[in-house]
C-alpha cells in the first residue's frame, strides 16, 4: 500500500512540476515571439519545440545520472529508466541528490528571471 502511495505521489509530482513549466515556456515563448518577424517565429517554435522536447526532457536526465555515476557507460544510464534491477536502482538512488539539486537551481533561476524581470 505503501509503494502504491509512493508512486502515486510521485507521478502527481512530476505532473505538477511539468504543468508549471509548460505554463511558464508559454509565458516566455509568447513574450519572445511577439516581438520577432513571422520567419524566425516559425524557426524558433520549430528547434524550440525539438531542442525542449528531445534534448532537454528527453536525453537530459540520462546524460545527469551518466554524470552522477562515472561507473556507468551511457547505455547503462540509458536502461536504468526502463529496468528493475536492484543494482541499477542503486544507482539511480544515488544519483537523487544531484537530480533534485539540479530541478531546485533550475525552479531558483526560474523565480530569480520572474522576480527580477
């Protein structure tokens, strides 16, 4: 009951946390884009879209558990996403201070842009 709980709570999190940035790139994209002529609008929401979606949301948090765990190569960073070995679980509770260190900064400099813009 315990673990449902846990994971419950977690997935509530991690959409809570995405719906709050999503809201917050559509803050920024809308302010950029009104000022930009019609061309690199098209140019900006297209690698915009790629480079958030693909490199950030996507490769980002395997390239930081690679980071946090030198021991690892990167197809083993990449597997720890989708496996339940307990040697691998180990890894990626190691690799939890880093990763929550790294989602603080980025929701400080966030609030830091908004309080100081």
């Amino acid at each position: 009951m315990l673990a449902i709980i846990h994971f419950l709570t977690t997935i509530f999190g991690l959409a809570f946390f995405e719906i709050i940035t999503i809201i917050d790139n559509a803050v920024v994209n809308a302010h950029v884009l009104k000022t930009l002529p019609e061309k690199y609008r098209k140019i900006f929401l297209v690698w915009g879209i790629l480079f958030a979606v693909f490199i950030v949301r996507g490769l980002l948090p395997f390239i930081i558990v690679k980071i946090a765990n030198p021991s690892l190569n990167f197809v083993q960073a990449f597997t720890v996403a989708f496996s339940s070995n307990k040697e691998i679980l180990e890894y990626v509770e190691k690799s939890k201070p880093v990763l929550l260190l790294d989602g603080g900064v980025y929701l400080f400099l966030v609030f830091l842009g908004w309080l100081f813009l």
